[in-house]
C-alpha cells in the first residue's frame, strides 16, 4: 500500500484506510457532501466527497475499513482527496497494524528513559508513588504506553503520551538543573504524572475519541483523582507533599481559559506549565510542517493566531 506520508499534489489514491472520522456538511449552494478523514499508520488525509450518493460511493461509517479512488490536491498548504469512488472492505483485505499512526521513537526505549528519571528520584514518598503507577500498575502502564496525548492537536498518535511526558520531563530536569530553587524531585514528578488522566479521557485507537468522564470531567481533574487515589494506598504520605504535587498536576494549562482549574501557585507548577506549553506547541508546529506540501505559506494557523511557513535555509 501506499502510506499518507507519501503522497504529494497530482497524485492519483487507489488503497484502503482506515476512515478515521465522517461528517456530511452542506455547500453554499445548499448540496450535501461529506467530509471524511483517512487514516493510517503514518498520518491523516482530508478528503472529500462531493457527490455522496452517486452510485460509485458505497455505504461506509466512520471506524470502517474502505477502498478509495480520487485524486490528491492542495488546499491551503495542505493534501487533500477529491473522492470519485468508495468501496466499503471485508476483514482480511487489510492489516490493522497498517493503520494505527504510531510513535517513530522507540515505546520501550522511551518507557527505559522514563525508569531512568524515577531511580533519579531521591524523595523515597515520591519515588514510591512513581513505582506504584508505572512499575508495579500493569493495567495503567499498559494504556500509557499505548495512549495518544490529545485527539488532533499534538502527539495524536499510539505512543503519543509517553512521547510527550517523556519531553516534558526532560526540560523539567534542565529546568531544576538550572534554577536551583526549583525542588527537581516534585517537579519531575509532576510532569511525568501531569497527563496520565488522558489515559482515561479518551479511548485507545482506533476511536481515540472523548470518553463521557473524559467530556464531564477532563483529564486534569481526573489525573489529580487518580494521584490521589493511588496515595490513599500509601501510609503516611505527607499531607503538604500530596496537596503540592496535586497544584502541579491541576496548575499545569496555566490558564483558566485553557482549561486549569487552578493559576500556578508554586515555582514548580510555573515551571511545568512552561515545559507543557514548549512540547505542546512545537509538537504542534512540526507535525503542521511535516504534512504540508511545497516550501510555501501554509495558511493561517489557529493555534498559532498566524499564517506559518517552513524556515528557509538556502
């Protein structure tokens, strides 16, 4: 088959994906079309299908396996499908494993990393609470290491989670490194605990989709309840240690209007909001640049509030 990765404008798509998402939507001129998301394991494409009930478009679902047979086009900087046909597939004719974006990094090497960074921890409640989760809980290390870190924004893909704390993690060690007042061992904690409730606000691939506690509650809320519950099985935890790792976790968007139920607090929580927002943005800005055709402007960018472009070297 032929990846997503490799396509580029004028080419012509004749494979089976994975449809990752389907939404039918109106034209100015009031005719329907739809528009749907394909999917393996080396990105997304847009595509489009403009006349839905011709008789090449078969009947197919978001989550469904189909065959599809358009042509690749630029839309503002980026690929997209004009769909001529759609043949909806049979178990057999695919390989799941062919469609499931995944981490390039290696998950096990990044998970060694990780253990690395919790033997560093010197705080032996810290580094207890650290063991419990991502040594000795195999139900939970197994949905992290498989987890994304959002649904589209970043590091949506298998392995995503553990790339992005991961990174995080990292310029939270520079950070203790560099300014000592920071405490290394409750920053680093809380920035390898930051976003395990994603692991229960959306659901594995394929769906990677919102959880209903996922939408009622979020994953900051729900990453705080389960440090929480997790130091209840701990005996003599301190108190004082338990409400500031808990701040880090609930402080770590920054912002009200971005979500954080609290405004950092702590040195510690100022320092892993930064190292969020830094993994966060730059994921976001080089996963923009790796999926757009050309060396051109890619268009306006919402999350950056600016039109972007790739940097020239010449």
């Amino acid at each position: 088959m032929k990846y997503i990765k490799d396509y580029k404008e004028g080419d012509r798509i004749f494979d089976i994906y994975l449809c990752k998402h389907k939404q039918t939507a109106m034209t100015k001129n009031g005719k329907p079309y739809d528009n749907v998301i394909l999917q393996d394991k080396t990105g997304t494409l847009d595509a489009k299908v403009w006349d839905p009930n011709s008789a090449g478009i078969g009947e197919f679902d978001a989550l469904d396996y189909i065959e599809v047979y358009g042509d690749v086009t630029s839309f503002q900087g980026a690929l997209q499908v004009n769909v001529k046909r759609i043949r909806l597939c049979q178990e057999g004719e695919y390989d799941p494993a062919d469609y499931l974006p995944v981490s390039e990094k290696s998950v096990d090497g990044m998970y060694k990393e990780l253990l690395g960074m919790i033997g560093k921890t010197e705080n032996k409640w810290l580094k207890s609470l650290l063991e419990s989760f991502f040594v000795e809980d195999e139900a939970f290390m197994k949905a992290f290491r498989a987890s994304s870190a959002a649904k589209t924004v970043h590091h949506g893909f298998m392995g995503g989670l553990l790339e992005h704390t991961l990174s995080v993690a990292r310029m939270c060690e520079y950070f203790s490194q560099s300014y000592p007042m920071l405490n290394r061992d409750l920053l680093v904690t809380a920035a390898l605990f930051h976003d395990i409730g994603k692991t229960k606000e959306l659901s594995l691939f394929p769906e990677n989709d919102y959880t209903d506690n996922g939408q009622l509650l979020g994953h900051i809320v729900m990453g705080a309840e389960m440090v929480g519950e997790k130091i209840r099985t701990l005996p003599g935890f301190p108190p004082v240690l338990e409400a500031e790792l808990k701040h880090c976790i609930l402080a770590h968007h920054g912002e009200y209007e971005y979500g954080s139920p609290k405004k950092p607090a702590l040195i510690e929580a100022a320092a892993l909001n930064l190292a969020d927002n830094a993994d966060a943005k730059l994921e976001t800005f080089t996963e923009a640049l790796r999926g757009a055709s050309g060396k051109g402007w890619l268009g306006y960018n919402r999350l950056f509030e600016s039109n972007i472009r790739k940097t020239r070297m010449e």
